[in-house]
C-alpha cells in the first residue's frame, strides 16, 4: 500500500466548519486524549492526531469498516475512498465516502441506517460492534493509507 500525499486527503478529514472530534496528544504528554480541535489545529499537528470523528449522531459522511482480522475479510463490492492500515500489523479501516451525507433525523431513518451497517459489517465479516462514528487518522504518518478518491452514489445500493 503506497503513501497517499497529506495534501490529497486533507479534504476528507474536515467536514465542521468550526470544530472536529479528534483523538490526540500534546507535546509532553504520554497519553491520549479526546476533545475538539479546529480545522487549522488538524492540518498543523496532523502528526499527534491519531483518531479523528468523521460521522456524528445525525450525520454520515462514510461508512467505515473495522478490519481487526484481514485474514476473514470479505472485500465489498465498491472500492473503498481511503484504505488506513497499522504498520505494526494488518488491522485497517476502510472509508468508503458518500457523494451525498446521509442525515438521520428521525427513528425510522436510524432503524433503516443501523439495519444497513448491521448487514454490511455481516457480509464482509469486518467488527459488528464498531460505531461507525471515528477512524484512524489518515493524515498521519504513522499509518499506511490507500486513496482511490471514489465516493459511493448511496449507502442503500
């Protein structure tokens, strides 16, 4: 898997106008820490950013896939946006971005969306239990990423 450059990918981490979700460290500090950083703060400090919220509770920008064993995955059909993969072993995530988001803004939307992720997560045999909500930052260089810049037209297809 070839490094994608930063530059190319900065475009799918910021989606606030304001503020992101981001999982990160400050200088000095030995441990991780959760909080929301501007897009500026991303951008410079990509390097000690290391999960980053990409989907809130409403709003889906990507479907993202939790490859802890790569051995038992089951590709999809479409190509996945952006492939994040450890260095240290082959767990990754795959993105797979939305031409559109897709907003949930009430419980039959949630029920329809949940059924969806619930089948998919099935189907390629990737973690039933994650969130859907926040991945591996792409922008850092401690992971391995892939960018095929492909966006899926919808999630029900």
């Amino acid at each position: 898997m070839s490094l994608a450059p930063r530059e190319n990918l900065a475009k799918y981490a910021l989606f606030s106008k304001r503020y992101t979700r981001v999982q990160y460290r400050n200088v000095g500090e030995s441990f991780l820490r959760w909080g929301y950083k501007t897009n500026d703060f991303i951008l410079d400090n990509y390097d000690e950013v290391y999960n980053i919220e990409i989907n809130t509770a409403t709003k889906i920008n990507a479907i993202i896939l939790d490859i802890d064993n790569p051995q038992d995955y089951n590709p999809s059909r479409e190509m996945p946006t952006i492939v994040t993969k450890n260095r240290d072993n082959d767990k990754r995530h795959d993105l797979f971005y939305l031409e559109n988001p897709y907003f949930i803004v009430n419980g039959k939307l949630q029920k329809i969306y949940h059924q969806y992720k619930k089948k998919l997560y099935n189907r390629t045999n990737t973690d039933t239990n994650f969130k859907n909500r926040t991945t591996k930052n792409f922008l850092n260089p401690l992971y391995d990423v892939n960018c095929t810049g492909e966006l899926i037209e919808s999630i029900f297809d």
